[in-house]
C-alpha cells in the first residue's frame, strides 16, 4: 500500500533518521546545560593577593626586675624604722591618753566616788580617792576604824549633796561643800572637800577636815 511506512521505504528511514538526530542533539545540549558549573566570583582587578595570613603583634611579657642586694637591704633598714617610729608614737599617745582619761575624770566624779564608796561602807575604795596628803598620816586601817566609828555614832550616810554655788577653784586644787546627812542625826551638817590634781593620779582629796562626822556644836 501507497504511503505505508515500511522497512523498504526510504523516505520513512530518512525521516526516522533525521528525528533521532533532533533528539539525540537536544539530549546532548540538556546534558550540557545540566552539568555546567557555577561561575566563581572574581577578585577585583588591582587587589593584592594574599598568600598567608597578616602577623599580629604581640606583647612582650613584662620581666620582673630584680632587685640588686644592697638596695633590699636598705628597704628592710627604711622600713624597721618606720615601724619602730610608729610602735613609739603609739606608747607616747596611749600614755598621753590614759592620763587624759585620769584628768578628765575631774574632781565632782571622784568625790561622788569618796561618797558613794563611804555609804556602802567600802571604806577600801574609798581610801583610794585619797591623796598623800592624808595618807601619809593616816593608813587604810586607820581611816576604816575612824569611818567604822563615825558610822556607829551617828548612823551611816544616807545622802550628800553638794551646796549650790561652793565650788572653788585655786591654782590645781578644787574645793567642794557638801551637806552630809547621817541616819542618826537629826540634822545635816556641812563638810568641805578639798582636792589635788596629781599629773599621774588624776584628782585625789587632800582634805575633809578632822573626820568625815560633824564638827563641833553640830
């Protein structure tokens, strides 16, 4: 039959031939297409290539200097006086400061003292407050008998109060009047206080009279 493709047909080869041809020529430029390789970015002209990394600086380690023999030998010498120096201020000051503290006691406090200890028959304490003045003349034993005496006759102290306005001072002495009240007596009497400024001691009494009981015709 006319037209039919066949194997004897060569138009039919022909065309056949040529299509694969087509295909085989599309496939191929597919292929290619596929496979072509993404185009790295380039450097830009003029820039230097670098083969190796920049050096960074580093920084020299500081070195400990050593110190010559001589020269530690005077810093120990500076510094034991320097610590001497300040261990004798320091006694100089804590004495300084300890008689201060003796000083500013003053003498109402230590009278208050004398008082309160004589009350509370501590006539040890009380002897205390006393200066050379008294005790050179009279010993502790002694003046807790006269105490002891005074308080049997008349009755131990139940107050003193100082007299307004008695307060005397004259060169480093400081005087005092106190109205004394016993528990046997009917009335107060007055008793004057006479104290000394030692410069080691602070304030002691240096007098109170002939006893610490009243005086004659009280």
């Amino acid at each position: 039959m006319q037209g039919q493709p066949g194997r004897n047909n060569k138009s039919w080869d022909r065309d056949w031939a040529n299509e694969r041809e087509r295909v085989t020529g599309a496939r191929l430029v597919a292929i290619k297409t596929a496979g072509k390789q993404r185009t790295l970015p380039q450097r830009p002209p003029g820039m230097t290539r670098l083969t190796t990394p920049p050096d960074t600086p580093r920084v020299a380690r500081p070195q400990r200097e050593t110190m010559p023999p001589n020269q530690v030998r005077r810093r120990i010498i500076f510094l034991g006086s320097v610590f001497a120096i300040a261990a004798i201020v320091a006694s100089v000051v804590g004495i300084l400061l300890g008689r201060g503290m003796l000083q500013s006691s003053g003498p109402a406090t230590v009278v208050n003292d004398f008082f309160t200890a004589t009350s509370s028959n501590n006539y040890e304490q009380a002897y205390q407050d006393l200066g050379p003045a008294i005790t050179i003349r009279l010993n502790q034993q002694d003046f807790t008998k006269q105490a002891q005496v005074l308080d049997q006759q008349y009755g131990p102290i139940t107050d003193y109060k100082e007299v307004a306005n008695s307060a005397a001072n004259q060169d480093n002495s400081q005087s005092y009047l106190f109205t004394i009240t016993r528990s046997k007596l009917t009335k107060s009497y007055n008793l004057r206080i006479i104290l000394q400024q030692d410069p080691n001691e602070g304030w002691k009494i240096i007098d109170y009279g002939t006893s610490l009981g009243p005086g004659v015709g009280q």
